[in-house]
C-alpha cells in the first residue's frame, strides 16, 4: 500500500499539485459563486504550481553549483526536455536545499489568507495563497510518505 503511493506520488507529483489548485479553486468558488469559476480554478492551479518556481532559482542561481543543477542544465543544454522531467520525477526529493520549502512557509502563505478570508477582500489572492498553502502541505506530506521524516530544508538547514 504504501509502496503503489509513494510510486504513484512520484510518477504524477505535477498532476497532483494541478488538482490540488483545482480543488482550491473549485472551494473558493463555493464562497463566492458569483465569481467565474473557470478563472478561480486558473488562479488555483498557478497558486499550486508557483512555489516550485523556486526550482528555476535553485538551478540558475543559489543552487548552480550543485551536481544536482549541473544534471539538470547539461540535460536543458542538449534541450532534452524529457530527460530534466525525468530526473527531477526521480530525485527531486534529493533536492534538499530549496530555501523557499521551510516550515514557516505555510504559515506565511496561509495567515494572509485567513485575513483576507474573514474580511471577504481580494478573492483572486485568497485562491493564490490557498493553493500556495496546500503546495507546501502536499510536499511536506509526500516527504513523510516517502523518506519517513522531514527533508531538512523544512526546518531551514540548506545543504550548500
Ligand atoms: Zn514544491
């Protein structure tokens, strides 16, 4: 049981943070049904999906030196689109330094939510910062399915 999840986590890790912005979509629009659903669930799915846009940082930036960012860039280089899929598939949980993945994360994503939930504002960003939540919820979840513990980026120690 646990083995079909942890390979099924890892072979659709993309496809769930999809649904799981739709799904955060799909639940603000049932606050606000006045709203155009198909543009809640947009907002949902790119909340899902931006903090991952740390991934391009840690490759091109505070990351590069790694062996890890090396793969990836030889893989971009030869522009083997599938081959980057395919590693970051395998071993992105070996990717252990995103200095955006940290506990204090979620907490900063989601208090602004609950505000801007209780006093009814800013929709959109409500969605945005939901899904942005749930991101790091999923990760932190799939790292305990899969390693048993917490990857150590989440309590802020970054391997350089
Ligand atoms: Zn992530």
């Amino acid at each position: 049981m646990r083995d079909t999840l942890i390979r099924k986590s890892q072979n659709n890790h993309m496809t769930i943070h999809v649904l799981l912005g739709i799904i955060c979509g799909l639940l603000v629009e049932r606050l606000y049904p006045s709203e155009e659903a198909k543009k809640l669930v947009l907002i949902g799915v790119l909340g899902n999906i931006f903090p991952d846009g740390d991934h391009l940082l840690y490759w091109f930036y505070y990351g590069r030196k790694t062996e890890y960012s090396k793969m990836v860039k030889q893989l971009l280089r030869k522009f083997k689109l599938r081959g980057v899929w395919r590693f970051c598939t395998n071993n992105h949980k070996e990717l252990t330094s995103l200095y955006s993945h940290n506990l204090a994360a979620p907490l900063l994503t989601f208090v602004p939510f609950l505000y801007f939930q209780n006093n009814d504002t800013h929709i959109y960003l409500q969605i945005f910062l939901l899904s942005w939540t749930v991101h790091y919820i999923y990760d932190i979840l799939e790292d305990l399915l899969m390693l048993g513990h917490l990857n150590p980026n989440w309590y802020f120690h970054f391997k350089k």
